[in-house]
C-alpha cells in the first residue's frame, strides 16, 4: 500500500490516516473530499474538528465515538450531510 493518503475519504480501513491530531484539535488535511463512517472513531480525545475547504460530504456515523467533541469547524463547502 501507498504512503499516499487517499484524497476521497479518511481512515478507510488499512489506509494511513489523512488528518493530523494535536492536543484534541483534529485537522483534515486539504484535498479530502468525504469523511467516511467512522472516521474519528478512534479519537475519543478530540475537542475540536476542522475540516478543509475540499470537504463536500460528511458520511453517517464520521463522528462516532467522538463524545469530547466541543466544535466542528463545517467549511461552506459541504453539500452533503448523511
């Protein structure tokens, strides 16, 4: 498999993550264009979630598990929320 992250969604399964985590801010790397079903499942620390510009659609359950979560950043170019 790739070091390259995959660009349309992040942490599918066996893919290398395609966000960055510091001190409970998750930040989505730009170019990511779906946030798949449990995508931040394991990240029970996250505070706060910013996703890129790129970002057009949030799968169901992409924030399962995230019960710290104190703030989304959604960018205007979400389309689609499931």
């Amino acid at each position: 498999m790739s070091n390259e992250y995959n660009k349309d969604h992040v942490a599918e399964a066996g893919a290398p993550k395609n966000y960055s985590v510091t001190d409970g801010r998750v930040e989505v790397f730009d170019g990511v264009k779906t946030i798949a079903p449990f995508n931040f499942k394991d990240i029970n620390c996250a505070k706060e979630i910013i996703l890129p510009d790129s970002v057009e659609i949030l799968s169901w359950l992409s924030f399962y598990g995230c019960e710290m979560i104190e703030s989304i950043l959604l960018p205007p170019s979400v389309k689609e929320i499931g």
